[in-house]
C-alpha cells in the first residue's frame, strides 16, 4: 500500500522543486544609437546639409516664410496678419544675410494708372519701413511699384480686388563681392614679350 502511493508522492515533490527554481533572467535588447531610426530622424549632417540648407533658399521663403501681404482698399496701412508675416520675413532676412529683397507694390484696376503707380510705391514703401525697423540693414531692401500693370488675379469684381492689392517680398541670393570673383577665376597666363619681328618660340616674323 505504501509503494503504491510513492509515485503520485514522488512527482508531488518533483513539481515543487521544479517551482523553487529561479527563473532564467531576461536580459533587454541593446538598442545601437547609430542604427536607423527611422522617417522621423534628424541628425546634425543632416540639419547642415539639408534641413537648414532647405530653409536657405527661395522656395522656402515664398511657401514656409510668405512673400505676399495684401492691404485693404486704397489703404497703406499694414494689416495685423501683414506685419505677422513682415515679421517672419524679416527673421529670415536676418537669419539668411546673403539675400536683398525688392518690394514691388502693387494696387487693384480700378482708378488711374499714374494713381494707382503711387499707392503701389507708398504701399512698399510701408513695407520697407517695417522690415528695416525689424532689423534689416537699409541697403539689403529695394522699391518697385507696379500699379494696376500686374494683377495676380484677372476679373472686375471685390474677390479679384483684394488679391491686387498687395506688396510682393522678391528675395534674391547676392552674387559674390568682386574680390572674391577674382580670387577663385583660374589663372590667366600673361602673354609672352618679344622683339619686334621675332615670333614667341625664337621664329623670325617676315615681312614686319
């Protein structure tokens, strides 16, 4: 009767020492820093070469910064949502000093040409003023007023109106000093002098 109950008991006590064991521990994977982490990754090759090279560039000003601030009718007073805007791209003038800005203004059809050549030329002058007041160096920014010759839109209602009634912020990249030019053009070779009726290389001239 005894042996008969040694097995059940016998695995009884297997199964509580199988339990007292400690479990293997887990150990955590080992993330490698310089792996690819995936879309969303900046790292600072990146930020010198293309994130913050991207932002130097025209594009960007006209889509990310805004070239355009529009003005209520035959007004030249900037509109708070303008200066939000002149205030951007004045921190990116700032930010990008190897660029100049022309202002063009520019006015709705209505009125005559020589009227609406001077809204235009006041509403860049209004422009202009903010950007210096901003920080921009006087010299970087330049007038042009276009009236009525330019419309972005093309019709004769209030729609087409507001959208001519505008100061457009042309940024261009300025070409190099003159001494800089020259210190990177290739070497010219300066000509050879020789006697009269003697040919570089000792050749004779004949008929001189």
């Amino acid at each position: 009767m005894t042996a008969a109950k040694t097995p059940p008991l016998l695995a009884a006590l297997l199964s509580l020492a199988a339990c007292a064991q400690p479990a293997p521990p887990v150990t955590a994977p080992v993330t490698d820093p310089y792996a690819s982490t995936g879309g969303g990754a900046v790292f600072q090759g990146d930020l010198a070469g293309g994130v913050l090279g991207a932002q130097a560039t025209v594009p960007y000003f006209q889509t990310a910064i805004g070239d355009t601030v529009r003005f209520p009718a035959d007004q030249t007073t900037l509109t708070p949502e303008a200066r939000e805007i002149l205030a951007r791209q004045a921190g990116w003038l700032t930010q990008h000093a190897g660029f100049t800005a022309v202002v063009q203004g520019h006015a709705e059809e209505t009125g005559t040409r020589e009227y609406n050549l001077a809204l235009g030329a006041r509403r860049a002058s209004a422009v202009q003023e903010y950007l210096v007041a901003q920080g921009v160096a006087p010299d970087r920014i330049r007038t042009l007023s276009f009236g009525k010759e330019r419309p972005a839109a093309t019709c004769s209602d209030e729609g087409c109106y507001a959208q001519n009634r505008r100061v457009v912020t042309v940024v261009t990249e300025a070409a190099p000093p003159a001494a800089m030019v020259m210190a990177t053009s290739p070497a010219v070779s300066a000509p050879v002098a020789t006697a009269p009726g003697v040919l570089p290389g000792g050749a004779t001239g004949i008929g001189m």
